[in-house]
C-alpha cells in the first residue's frame, strides 16, 4: 500500500539505444564533414554580406527620402549582419583548427601504425635468425672461400712433365759449357786455324804508278836538254 499517495510509475525505456549513441567515426569522414561545414559557413558568409550590402543602399535611399528613423533601423540591422559575419568567422576558424589538428593525429596516428609493424617485423625476423645461426653462416662462408681458394690454386698449377728444378738445369749447362771450352783448348791446332790475312796486291797502285811515270818523263826531258 502506498501511504503518500499514487504510486510513481516507472519510467518509459528510452527509444534511444546504446548503440545509437554518437560513435567518434574514422578521421577522413570526420575531416570530410568538417570540411563540409566550412564550406556552409562560407556560402552563409557571402549571403550575410549581401544583406549588409542591401541595408547599406536601403539606409542611403531612406536618408535621401529624409526617412531618417528607417535609416536608422536599416543601419541598425546592418550592424546585427556584421555581428553575425563575425560569429562565422570565429565558427570557420574553430572548424579549421580541428580539421588540422585532426589531420595531424590522423597521421601521426598512421605513424605509429607504421612504426608498430616495423618493430613487429624487426622483432620476427631477428627471432628467425639469431646471432648464433649469423655466426654459423659467416663461418661456413669462409669456409667455402678459402676451400674455393685451395682449389683456384691447386688448378693453377702448371702440369708439365719435364719441369725441373731452375737451378740444376743452370748448373748442368755451365758445366756443359765448361768442357766444350776445355776441349777447344786441349784440340790441336789444324790449317783451319791459321789466320787468314789478306794477300799483298802484285802490282802498284794506279796513283802511285802515274806519279812514277811523270817523274820519269821528267828526268828524260832533263837530260834531253843537257
């Protein structure tokens, strides 16, 4: 029994769920209609400048009529658009502000993402290899090169039967040389060895013929004048 009169009745669930609560949306539509929203204040902007344009000229015509309580009242309508130019404008900067700093935590939110799965990425491939298994490698590596560098070698070398040892060879062809000269000195000498110096010429020479013939001739004249 309720004492203090009707009971409350309880009160009607709402027709508004939960889930229809405003939910914070992904930051390139929220930046789209803040976007949107600037462009409204813009086009309410220019319309607001007509109507001061328009009160302007309706205050000069009222003024030329002598009607000076409507251009009072133009004047002072004209002076609520200004008010209200500046009410947008104040709108437009604050939509600006957050369409920047919302794009600026769009990114650095981008950012992180990048960052996260680089050291994710990092964080995998530095478990599927280790130092040890590095270490493993580099040294089967220089394994591998220095059995390559073996088997450069090894294929380089010359396969020449008869190669010898340079200095043998050396000593054997001096001491060759060595009995090949003992032996021209011990041989007896033979006609082949005498020198063969060039034969004295018979006859005179042509000069030395004519300067005898002109003495000749003139010792005869000389006698000849006696």
């Amino acid at each position: 029994m309720n004492w203090f009169g009707r009971k409350k009745e309880a009160p009607a669930p709402s027709t508004v769920s939960a889930t229809s609560a405003v939910r914070p949306t992904d930051p390139q539509s929220t930046i789209v209609q803040l976007r949107e929203q600037i462009a409204n204040q813009d086009k309410r902007q220019e319309h607001i400048q007509r109507k001061i344009e328009q009160m302007i000229k309706e205050a000069k015509e009222k003024m030329a009529k002598n009607d000076k309580k409507g251009a009072l009242f133009a004047m002072k309508r004209k002076k609520l658009f200004e008010a209200e130019m500046d009410k947008i404008e104040n709108v437009k900067m604050t939509l600006e502000t957050q369409v920047i700093n919302l794009e600026s935590a769009a990114q650095n939110a981008e950012t992180f993402k990048a960052m996260q799965a680089g050291s994710k990425t990092m964080k995998k491939i530095r478990t599927e290899v280790g130092l040890e298994e590095v270490d493993d490698i580099m040294d089967s590596i220089k394994e591998e090169m220095e059995l390559a560098a073996e088997i450069n070698n090894a294929i380089s070398q010359p396969v020449d039967p008869l190669l010898a040892d340079d200095d043998e060879l050396l000593a054997e062809l001096e001491e060759l040389e060595t009995k090949d000269l003992e032996n021209e000195l011990l041989a007896p000498p033979t006609k082949t060895d005498v020198l063969d110096l060039p034969t004295v010429p018979d006859t005179k020479l042509p000069a030395l013929q004519k300067k005898e013939e002109e003495d000749l001739k003139a010792l005869e004249a000389e006698l000849a004048g006696l």
